[in-house]
C-alpha cells in the first residue's frame, strides 16, 4: 500500500467534504511508510517485517531494517526538513518503521541539542569540540529513542507483554514507554543498579526481577522463563536501533550535513554506535551526505572492555569480559551481541576502542559540569577522559571537530558521585 491514491484519498475525501461545508481543516503531517523487510546482519537472510521477532532465524544474529530509500528520497527531501515542526525523533517518520495508520508510543524523544563544549575544548586547545547531550530526553538517557521505536513497533504487531534485562537506564524507558503504551512491562536487572533506575521503574508501573549478577545473567534468566513475552533486549529486536540511528540523523542535520571528524561514544551494548553507521550509510544513498564518515572510537570501563580487547588483538569477535566490574552501569556489559558489527565499524572508520578507569570517569564528570554546565552521566564522563587519552597519543588532532556523545544523567547516579 505504497501509492499516494491508497494512502491519502480517506483524508481528502474527508477534507473535500469540510471544504463543501464552509468547515477549515489546520493541515496534517502525511507520511508514507517505506520499510520493505529485515535482513540478517551476518547472512543475509530475509524476514518479514510484519511478524514478532527477534534474532535471525537461520544464524541467530541481530535483524536491520530495510527500506525503499529510492521511493523515501523520493517522499522526503533534505530540505524538507527545515519546514518540520516536530523535532522529535518522529521527524524522519519516512525512514522509520511504524505504518502510517498507527500512532507512535511518544514522549517527545530526541531532538537533543548538539552544545559547543567551548571551555573544556579550550583547556585541551581544541576550537572544535562538541557535546550531544542525550540526557534531556524524557527518560534522561538515549534509551528512550530505541524503546519509542520498538515498543511502538511491538504494540503495532500484537504484543502486550515486553521484557528485558538492563543495567538501568533501559528498564527506565521500557518502563515509561510500556505505560504509555498501555502494555506490560518486565525489567529483569542485576541487584546492585543504581537505586534511581530501580526506583524509576517500579514507579512507572513495570514488574521488576533484581538478580545477583550482570545484565547477562539478567539475560539468561529471561531465557529460562517460559512466560508469554516479547523480548526487546538490545539487539535481540530490530527495531531499537530504528530510533538509536536517529542519532546519527539529528547530528547530520544539526552539523548542516557536514559529518565530524571524529565521534567519541561509550559502549555497553553498543546500539547508539552501530545505529548511527546505519544512519550514515542510510543518508548516503538518499543523497543527502556526501562518503566521508567519521572516524569512530569505543569508550568502555577497564573493568569491563570486551570490544577495546578484541579490537586491540584483532579479533572479529569479543570473548565475554570476566568479573565485570565498574561503577558506569551502561559499561558494565560483558557480553553484547553486535560485538562483530561494532568492531567492523571501528575498523572501517580508522577509529579505535579505548578504556577508563571508574576514578578517571568520576573526576573528568566534575570538571566537565564545573566547565559547562552538564552533569554528565559516568559513561559520558568516560569520553571526555578517553579525549584526553587520545589527544596525547596522537590518535587525535587538536584541530580535529569532534563529538562526544553524553549518553545520560548524572542524576542517575548520585550513589557514584557521592561515594
């Protein structure tokens, strides 16, 4: 149902007859949708899109979504996008995957500014050093766009009950967009999370499991339960990553379509990062960037490094990290599924994978709020750390434009700061 006569002759109609009434209609937003399928990021496989599902069914590897980007260049121009008043995640409703009958789970994510880090950058003679601050979304991380995305999508396609493990920030926003959906919520979440992410979510109405041990075990423990769920685990949907890759979009956009040099991120699971290299690829082929891409750095905890690991011995895989320990609850993730997809991104962008120490990422958090006024969560901290590191190894230039990527709150994590 791809074609203008299907999709838009109900609203004329309707409009037609207000016009023969003397009756004024304010114009809608009319958007096409232009996913076509999933596709295997290891084989290839195909699978239907309008079907519950997880991994691929021949491999057991991450789904992307794929579209009709010639027909939504086609709907969407670049320029259009100056005439948009939505400026949430939901303003590249082309190139996401809910159908255009169906109303997003919204809370107005994204849209997050793109800040000058002026003082900070001038301390380590940088003239052009900037901040994504994901902390202003509603659920005060970057998780809230993945969840938007695919709670929407799952609600869309007949689930009513929705799980998954996390270390904190992504049980918040499963928790609050569940309850705006008006479906289930189960978060299963080791027992020593931060207290705020605990608390936020029994407080949006989800069933929480605290388990001792990692968000792995979280996993395996979900795995183990035959309950009448849908699991949307990072990576184990595909379509968390949809609203993730809006990061990349928004960055674009907000840079006049100029991609930086350099992009600093940190990495737990590593949906933010393997998202926005969709993006790039996405906007390439609608022609609205041009093939320069930046040049991508994974920052981890040194207690918990499987990507900076398999990167510096050249693995395509990463082993499960052991005794994962750091104060960075997004970090401290041993095991993540996409680990092949983040390392052919760091490999192909010359870019690298780099650790911190939980005291550095405390101490760095302090001089970046003092400095600007943002009170970075310990995984953002973490870049403006590893920054350092990869200016005096030369991996870096001075004059270089980069962006680090503050992933949340420091709210969330008062237990650390106060410790």
């Amino acid at each position: 149902m791809h074609t203008a006569d299907r999709v838009f002759g109900g609203r004329n109609a309707k409009r037609m007859a207000a016009m023969r009434h003397h009756v004024s209609i304010a114009p809608r937003p009319l958007y096409l949708m232009f996913l076509t399928h999933l596709s295997c990021t290891s084989c290839g496989l195909h699978h239907d899109w309008a079907k519950l599902q997880n991994l691929c069914t021949a491999c057991r590897k991450p789904l992307f979504a794929v579209y009709d980007l010639e027909q939504a260049g086609r709907a969407l121009k670049r320029d259009a996008l100056l005439t948009r008043a939505e400026k949430s995640l939901w303003r590249y409703r082309e190139l996401l995957p809910v159908p255009i009958e169906t109303s997003p789970v919204s809370l107005s994510e994204g849209g997050t500014p793109l800040l000058r880090a002026g003082r900070f950058g001038a301390s380590l003679q940088m003239q052009n050093l900037w901040i994504k601050d994901e902390s202003q979304n509603p659920t005060q991380s970057f998780k809230a766009r993945g969840m938007s995305v695919a709670v929407s999508m799952a609600k869309h396609l007949g689930a009513s009950k929705l799980v998954a493990p996390s270390a904190g920030n992504a049980g918040g926003a499963l928790a609050a967009y569940a309850a705006r959906a008006g479906v289930e919520a189960h978060v299963f979440m080791p027992r020593d999370t931060p207290r705020a992410n605990i608390i936020e979510c029994r407080e949006l109405g989800a069933c929480v499991t605290l388990i001792d041990g990692l968000i792995t075990d979280c996993a395996a423990e979900i795995g183990r339960r035959k309950e009448n769920w849908f699991d949307v685990s990072t990576l184990k949907e595909p379509y968390r990553i949809e609203g993730k890759k809006t990061l990349g979009y928004e960055l674009a956009e907000q840079l006049n379509w100029e991609l930086p040099d350099v992009i600093i991120y940190p990495t737990g699971g590593g949906t933010g990062l393997i998202g926005m290299w969709k993006a790039f690829d996405e906007m390439e082929k609608l022609g609205w960037i041009g093939k320069k891409r930046p040049r991508m750095f994974s920052v981890q905890a040194e207690g918990c490094a499987p990507i900076v690991r398999a990167f510096e011995a050249g693995e395509n895989s990463a082993a499960e990290f052991p005794d994962a320990r750091t104060l960075a609850a997004g970090l401290r993730v041993p095991k993540a599924i996409g680990d092949f997809l983040i390392l052919n991104i760091l490999r192909q962008s010359n870019g690298g994978a780099i650790a911190v120490n939980d005291e550095e990422m405390i101490r760095v958090a302090a001089e970046v709020a003092s400095s600007e006024g943002l009170f970075v969560a310990p995984e953002g901290a973490a870049c403006f750390a590893a920054l350092r590191s990869l200016l005096s190894s030369g991996k870096i230039s001075p004059n270089e434009s980069v962006v680090i990527f503050n992933t949340g709150s420091g709210i969330k994590y008062l237990d650390c700061y106060d410790s």
